[in-house]
C-alpha cells in the first residue's frame, strides 16, 4: 500500500454523523472565526473525505497517525485520549471479498508477528445482523440502537442486554426471544453452513447475500490459512454507523494477564461513506479496512519486555583524559561528523573521565575516544570499547578507518 | 540525541505569554468541560513543560512533528497552517556556547546535505540588543516590541521601522538616532571586534556578557568549520518571548527563485521557559535549540525535483493470464507474503492481463509472477521483468529462491 496523510483536524461537519453514540467523544476546536472544527476521531472517516475531494475511484493505503477521543483514559489498558491509530485500506470496486480477505490476513499477520500471544478474529456481516433482525421483527428505525445493545454482549451479561432491548430499546419479548437463539451463536464454517440451511434466512435477501459474502471470505481466508483464526460471532456488531458489510475485530485471548486490554484491531467494510461526501458523484467507492491498535498492542509488549531499550544511536563518544582539551574534543569530534560518524561529547570544558565514561555506560554507547595531550603529542589516541572496558591506542590519521571497521561489525545489539 | 513526543495538545495556560504577537495564531480547543486546552503552536514550549513536569536535568533531545498556527497558508512558500517542525534542543547546565555551537553546526549540516543551495545563519544575541536598547535610552518595558519592530528590518526598509518605533512604540527620534547606526551592522569576527572596542558598551553588564558568548561562539564555530556561513546581524530579534542569549536563523541566498521560502530555521537560547513552568523548583535547567522548517526546505527541494517518486514497496505481482486462476492467484500470494516478499495482486476475480501489467508498469513494481493453466500443469510459472519486459519459465519449486535472488540485487531504483 501507499502511504498518505491528512490533518490532524477537519470540518466538524465530516465527523458529524459518523460514529453513533460516539460523537460525544469528538474534540472540538473553539470557534475563532473561520471553519468549524475537530480533532479526528479515527482515520477512516478522514480517508473517506480525502478518497471524495481527490475524486480516487481506487486506492490502497496504510495511515500511521494520532486519533483523539474526549474520554477517560485508563492507561494499563491502553487506552489514551491521544494515542496512534495504522489504518490499512482498500478502496475501489472490485470483486466480493478478495479485498475483505487480504484485511483479515493482515491482521492476523501483524498480531503473529507483534508475537502478543493467542488472538482470534471475530467476523460477523452487517447485513446479516439487519436480516435477522427483519426476520425476527425488529422494526427497521431500531436496528442501530440494537445493534449497540448487541455490541456490549462480550462484556455484559445476555440477561443484562436482553433487559436493555426491552426496556431501554423498546423491543417486544417476543421479538428478542427470536433473537436470541441467532445471537449467541459462534464458531467457523458449520455454523455459515448452519445458518445458510435456515428457510426463515433463505427467504431474505439481506441475509443471503451476507451469507454469500461469508461463504467466499471462508473460502478465501482459508487458502490464505487464517480459517483457524476466525470466530464467527453473530453478536459482534461494531459500534460505527458507516459499516456496510463484512466487520471483525481481532482480540487478544492470553487470559493470564489480570486486565484484559480488550480488541487491539477492527474494521470492516464502509461502501456508501465516500459517497457521503459528495452526493452527486455517480460512481460509488466502495471500501474495505482494518484499525490496528497500536498502543494497546505496545502496552501488552511492554508489560513482557525487561530489557532496558537503548534511546540514542551514539557510535563513539570524544572523551577528555584533564583539563584544557575542549576545543582539541571539538576538533576531532568535527572530524567524526564530517566522516558521518554519530559522535558526541560532554558540553563542559573540563569534565571528569569518569564522569565521562559513565555517561557512555549509561546510555550504551559501544565507543570513546579518549584524548589526553601526552597521546596527542604522539599522534595518538585511546579507544575504549565501552562493554569491555578494553583500551587500544589509535593513530589519529587512521582513528576514522578504524572505528568504520569496528562499527561495521555488530557490537552492542541496537535495540 | 534521544526522541521524545508530546501530546498534540497542551493546557492554555503552557502557552499563554510564550509567543509574543503570535499568541493570537493559537488554535483553542473549544470549552467541552474539563481542562481548557489548544493546539500546540511550536516545539519549544511543550518541549520545556516536559523538562520541567518530569524534574529534568539534562536532556538531549530531537522532536519531529506537527505544529498550528491559524494562519492564512501560502502554500508555494511552504507556509501552513498544520506543519512539520524538526526540533533539537539541549537542556542542562554546562559551559557557555558549547552547546549553542552545536546548534549552529547542525543547522549547516542539515541545509548543506538537504542540497538547497547557498544559505547564511543569521546571529545575534538578545543580552546585547538589551544591552544596546539601554545604551541608547529605550525604556526597558518597551524591549519586546521594539524587538518585533526590529525583527520586520529582513523584510521592511528602515525608514518605515523606524517610522513605527516613534508613531507607533513611542519611542523618542533621538532614542532611535543613537539606535540606527548599530541596527544596520552586520558582518562577522571584525564587528565583534569592533564592538568590543566600543567603550559605552564596555561599561553595560548584558553587552559584555553578550560579546564574551559570542567571542566564544565564533572560536567554536571556526573550529567546527562554520563560521564562514555566520552573518552577524544586529538587526536579528526574533519575535518570541522567551529568548535570553544566543538567537539565530538560518535563510537561503538562492535568489533564482520567484519566491523566497525566508527562514528555513531557526533558534537559540532559553534559560527561564523550563523554570517558568515550575517556579518551586531550584534547579534553573538552561536550553539552546533550533527548529528546522522541514516543510519549506522540502517545498524548496520540490521546485527542483523532476522525478516521478515510487509510492509503494511492492516487490512482485502475481498476474492471470486468464479466467478462473483467482484462488490460485490467492494460493501463490498467501506464499510470497509468507516468505516475507511484499507482494500483491488484483482484487478483480478475472482481471485482464494487460491491465496487471499496466499496473505494474505504473506503480514501478519491479516483478510480475503470470499465471497460466498450461504452466501450472507443469509445474511452472513465467516470471516477467517490468521494466525490460523480459520473460522466464521458472519452476514453482523454486520461485522463492529466484526471487530472492533477484531482489537482493539492485533492481529499480526504489527512491
């Protein structure tokens, strides 16, 4: 994929709309005159409005960038008010589900490789949903309030959710007792094959082309061999008013861990966002994408890692054996960043070697150059190897080849 | 240098009576309850918040990242209201102008290996524009502003400056007759001679401090083999507020252009902004840095460049030859992504050959992997170079092995 990027801020009006009872959640900027603005909330929706403006009829990027969300933030699980949202996305119209696919893939490659243990990726079909929701008579204004009871099952009890349709929702007793059979169902493709034996599901056509739409993604994810990864989940329903189609969300299934950092990538398929954008463009632009969550996937990182990670890329620090070397240290230490060495050096006249040579321990760097003017008379100088505390005397004219050889070769690891 | 990040946005308060005149060039985030926040406007500050909250000492640290200002953009001078800054600043308490000097010395290697042409690094120091002000009979509660009057000298004829120090910032005609001839001087070691011999100036506490800094700082920078690209330059103010020594700006001499993009960077001293966000605390902790206007410098470099940029990585592209080849297709990719190739292919079930070569063709992909009924039979697949168009068999066995051959040699340029 491309890479693009978009401001940190658009029109209020791009947002509004888009993200159902999360619209709370969005930062406003003050109004100083001008356009009305706020901080993106994801960056899909960016996506979208720039696929429109730039009139794309098909593109394929990924986005590394910041979101905001006007929420509270918990930090062992990850979750900012500011934090990095990768974007993976394929726009254009193209044949059903080959795209969808190639998302799931990527998920699954990006959660194996980050090596944060077991996931599973939960799969379900917009249209699906709104077919069974027809079929059980869930009347049509309701299925986005439904929808949002639904998504809460992974944390909430069937009891608890089946009492907010009723009560809240204002769905019939009748109408969620049909539902709920479908509802708590999981599991891969015996229960597509379940599912596509239904008449009540044969009969509508939502439901069949959800079905259709799975039946190919299973085919396809399993030559891609993620079929194992998938769970299909008829209570995933993903809180977002812009998807149309195929949604999943990958979740983390290490239950060691006393917090659970919940869903670290979602997605799904957006067909009539673009089109928002601009009403009177003919041509549709439909989509398909994935959000990692790349800061929940850190956080899990970091509470396995003790390593202490080396934060500079300092290859040869210039070091001072007594006083009244400084503007020698600064000669030499020119010489190293001409040659493109990364090179520096303490910003005190005369500070103590030691001193010296601890800040070199300290933040790893592999090598110092010590200067003292007994060597310097002799065209000499020290080299340390920091690791070992081993010291070498260096002619000066062949300092530079000498630490290109060494810093070829692999010294300390750069993590 | 180590990196570091801050949030996007910080409290009001971090920013208010840090900018000078530009503070009305702040992006507020509008009043949603809670902390009253707005967008950060440079580096500097937030970067002195961050020393400061975590009880700093000493940081050496670069910041590559975005700033806003609501400003009116001029997009051909690479003017923005969302921008790239690339910021490096030391913070610590070490000896005079060593770190400064480093300053400027970064400065000159970034423009010289940016390859923008010619350039100067304006410098001056704001304890002598003190010292001089109080020389010369301004009152000292009017130095900021005749500060921002005098920063207006690169662009503004003197007559007219001058014209707004008396109608405008009050100050006496013959406050600025004593003033004029010093504002005019610019040069290098020989005006800091020159005014070391001025008596008035010997006898004012800022002014020697200041000329003592910059003796020291011309002795470095010659060392460091930039002092033939410093001009000093009374006239130098730069509008924020919170300078206290060394300031300098780096412009481009290229005059070729239509346009002038200005500075390109620019920077100095600070020794109170970190100590302005913690009063309590005991420890000054003094700053120097520089910020680098990556977007002018890269709205520079594009005038210049001609040649078409690659925007994808993408290695090989498994192609069709004709129907009925997709999960096939799906089957070789699933392969190449395996074996850790960047690959791709096209999300159309039966896509036209030459429509996946064009493609190739146009997003420079260096290999197309085509397949065809007859070869699969055989175990075969043709491996096609993109740009010579060349073709060979090559047997399924070993693809990957081919492959990773070829790429390890230089192919296309991938720039």
């Amino acid at each position: 994929a491309i890479t693009i990027d978009t401001p940190v801020f658009e029109l209020k009006e791009v947002l509004t709309g888009k993200y159902g009872d999360d619209t709370k959640l969005i930062y406003d900027l003050k109004d100083q005159g001008g356009e009305l603005l706020a901080l993106r909330y994801d960056l899909t929706v960016p996506f979208a409005r720039y696929v429109s403006m730039n009139n794309i009829a098909n593109i394929k990027r990924y986005h590394i960038a910041k979101v905001y969300r006007r929420d509270n933030p918990q930090i062992t699980l990850g979750r900012y008010r500011e934090f990095y949202q990768c974007d993976f996305d394929i726009a254009g119209t193209y044949d059903p589900m080959l795209p969808d696919a190639e998302c799931v893939k990527i998920v699954c490659e990006i959660l194996s490789e980050a090596g944060v243990g077991e996931f599973k990726v939960r799969l379900n079909h917009r249209k699906l949903l709104t077919g069974l929701f027809e079929v059980c008579g869930v009347p049509a204004e309701k299925f986005r309030s439904v929808c949002s009871s639904l998504d809460k099952l992974d944390k909430t009890p069937w009891d608890e959710v089946r009492r907010e349709m009723i009560e809240q929702k204002g769905l019939d007793e009748e109408t969620v007792d049909r539902l709920t059979p479908y509802i708590t169902l999981h599991g891969g493709l015996e229960l597509y094959k379940q599912l596509a034996e239904e008449e009540q599901l044969k009969r509508n056509r939502d439901a069949c082309e959800a079905l259709e739409d799975l039946r190919l993604l299973f085919q396809y994810c399993d030559i891609l061999n993620v079929s194992n990864r998938i769970s299909f989940d008829l209570s995933l329903a993903r809180g977002l008013d812009y998807y149309t189609g195929v949604i999943y969300e990958a979740v983390l299934l290490d239950t060691d861990r006393e917090l659970s950092v919940g869903s670290v990538a979602g997605g799904g398929r957006y067909d009539n966002l673009v089109g928002m954008f601009n009403p009177k463009r003919k041509q549709q632009v439909p989509c398909v994408g994935v959000s990692i969550g790349v800061e929940r996937l850190f956080s899990v990182l970091e509470t396995r890692s003790f390593a202490q990670i080396r934060t500079n890329e300092t290859e040869v620090y210039v070091a001072s054996a007594h006083k009244g070397l400084h503007l020698k240290r600064l000669e030499i230490l020119n010489q190293l960043w001409n040659a493109g060495f990364m090179a520096e050096h303490s910003y005190k006249r005369n500070p103590k070697l030691l001193a010296q040579l601890q800040y070199c321990e300290e933040h790893q760097i592999p090598y110092a150059i010590i200067l003292g003017a007994d060597e310097l008379a002799r065209g000499i100088v020290k080299l340390r190897e920091i690791p070992s505390r081993k010291e070498v005397e260096v002619m000066l004219d062949t300092l530079m080849e000498e630490l290109r050889c060494r810093l070829s070769l692999p010294t300390l690891p750069l993590l």
